[in-house]
C-alpha cells in the first residue's frame, strides 16, 4: 500500500510538472504557435495531452498573416 501510494503521488506530481510545462509552451509564443500532435481515435480515452487540446479547444484555428515577417523587416 505504501509503494503504490508513493507511486501514484509521484505519477500525480510528473502529470502536474508536464502540464506546466505545457501552459508555459502554449502562452509565451509572440508571432505564431503550432501544435503538432498525433491523431487519436475519436473513441479514444487516453490521457494525452493532444487529445486534452482538442477537446478544449476543439477544430477552431486562425490562419493569421503569412506575411508577418515583413513588417519586422521596416
């Protein structure tokens, strides 16, 4: 009992440190962000982080001005 508690609290604990990392990832870009991800099955139940993404954030996304770049070259 006790070693499958420590296991679990220590599973719990990388699961936080990765998602951190993550919001840190997604929240800093300045010009453009891309997030690659494999494709789950629709059914799936994994607890993956994509899959997480898509869920929240669903489909949506903006293509932006591919031209960006310009403007800093002025």
């Amino acid at each position: 009992p006790v070693l499958k508690a420590q296991t679990e609290r220590l599973n719990a604990e990388s699961k936080t440190n990765e998602l951190c990392s993550a919001y840190v990832a997604l929240t800093r870009a300045k010009r453009a962000l891309y997030v690659v991800s494999d494709e789950l099955k629709e059914k799936s139940s994994a607890g993956h982080f994509g899959r997480h993404l898509q869920l929240s954030l669903g489909d949506e996304w903006a293509q932006g001005d591919p031209q960006w770049f310009v403007a800093e070259l002025d």
